[in-house]
C-alpha cells in the first residue's frame, strides 16, 4: 500500500498539473474509503416527578422516531442514537467528532438530549463532509402514562411522532 502513496506522489509530482493532484487525491480517498457504526443509548429518569415533562432535544441528525413504550419501562424516557459516516479517508478512523449527551437539568427541570455530528478537518484543504454520507437516527421512547412537553432544535431533520403520545406542547424550532 505505501508503494502505491509513493507512485502516486511521485506521479502528482512528476506530472506538476492541478488535474494529476485531483486524480491523485480521488485515488488516494477511495484506496481509504471506509464506513463507522456507533450506536448509543440514554435512559432518562428524573428524581422529581412533574408533569408534564419536559424533554428538549437538540440535533442534526437525519431522522427523529417518538414513540409510546409496548411494555412497561421504569424511566420516563429511553434515546438510541444510531450513527453512520461512510466516504473517503474513512478507513480506520474514530468518529470523536459526534456528540452525545444525555442528561437531566434540574434548574430548569428539564431532560435535555444533544446528539450533533461536527466535521472534523483532515490537513488544510479537505473536509470530510464533501464527500462523506452522514446518517444519524434517534429513537426515542416514552411511557404512555406520562404527559410531555417536547422542545425540538432540529437542523434539516424528519420527525416522526406515535398518535398514542399524550404530549402537552409540541416546539419545533
């Protein structure tokens, strides 16, 4: 593999054109296309019981599913976010950049969920996000016998929201 990086410097070199340096970094992204899976799960559970409660989530993702439990469940609310990146300089890569958290705010009484995605930069000149397909899924789950408020700061999202929710106030911003 590192004769291949070297030929392909050596030719972009050699070559001295802009067209020879594209070629080269196709080439080089595709020899290094690779996908990341990471899931991850919150359950939420606040010491107070108030209602209705009060859930924000803040996100970038592609897709939020909201719907009622089918069993009984001891937290008021359970979160999986599910993430794919797929694209060039992929390969053997973390994904530090995506944020999870998850957490409960009892200042302001409510549970607040953050999941973001942020680029991260790979030399001067070339962002992941050019090329990369980001896929980032939430399900949530809440017990049908509590009443929400639900606070939604959605960038470019689907929401997809169950009918046997009671929820109280709905804020799509």
């Amino acid at each position: 593999m590192r004769k291949i990086y070297r030929l392909l410097i050596l030719f972009t070199i050699m070559g001295g054109g802009i067209g020879s340096s594209i070629v080269s970094f196709y080439i080089i992204g595709f020899l290094n296309y690779g996908v990341i899976e990471e899931s991850y799960s919150f359950y939420c559970t606040p010491d107070i019981i108030t209602e209705p409660e009060k859930i924000r989530i803040d996100t970038n993702g592609r897709t939020i599913n909201i719907k009622h439990n089918t069993s009984s469940m001891p937290y008021y609310m359970k979160a999986d976010a599910n993430l794919k990146v797929e694209g060039m300089y992929m390969k053997d890569s973390d994904y530090d950049y995506f944020i999870t958290e998850g957490h409960y705010l009892p200042s302001e009484n409510i549970t607040e969920l953050v999941v973001y995605s942020f680029g991260r930069t790979l030399g001067l000149f070339y962002h992941p996000s050019w090329t990369a397909k980001y896929n980032i899924n939430i399900n949530i789950t809440l017990r049908t016998d509590i009443s929400y408020d639900l606070y939604l700061n959605v960038e470019d999202t689907d929401i997809f929201i169950s009918e046997n929710l009671d929820i109280n106030e709905l804020i799509i911003n």
